[in-house]
C-alpha cells in the first residue's frame, strides 16, 4: 500500500437526512514512505524548486482535489 491517494468507505446510517458521500479520499506526504533521506537524490533547479516548494523531486507532492477531472481523461 504504497500509494499517496487512499480511499476509505465509512459507515454511514440508513436514517441520514442527507445522501453520504460513500468513498472519501485524502492524500498522504511522500515522506511517510521514505525513512532517512538518500544520498543524491535528484534535485529541481532552483526556480523549479521555487514554484514546487521543495528542492528534491522525491518530495514533490502536488496537490488535487478529488473532484477534479483527470488530465487527458474522459470527460463527464
């Protein structure tokens, strides 16, 4: 389970007033995987690392939100 985007399905009552949302999803930091940090990681160059907010690529975790449309996916 090696994945930064997880998916939980919680309980929800069969009396809510409201239709629940039945798959959540959250996003977990790429750091959580890596214990200590190699040695000659890859780095971005320095505006690069600017704009992505950490200087190795192996930290870079953009963010999106689950309800937007996968890039180059079908469309809805």
């Amino acid at each position: 389970m090696n994945t930064h985007h997880k998916t939980y399905f919680p309980y929800f009552s069969p009396f809510d007033p409201c239709k629940p949302i039945e798959a959540k999803t959250f996003s977990t930091p790429p750091h959580l995987y890596m214990g200590f940090q190699p040695a000659n990681l890859e780095q971005f160059s320095l505006i690069e690392a600017l704009k992505a907010g950490t200087l190795w690529k192996a930290f870079y975790d953009p963010y999106y939100s689950p309800y937007e449309q996968v890039k180059g996916g079908p469309t809805s």
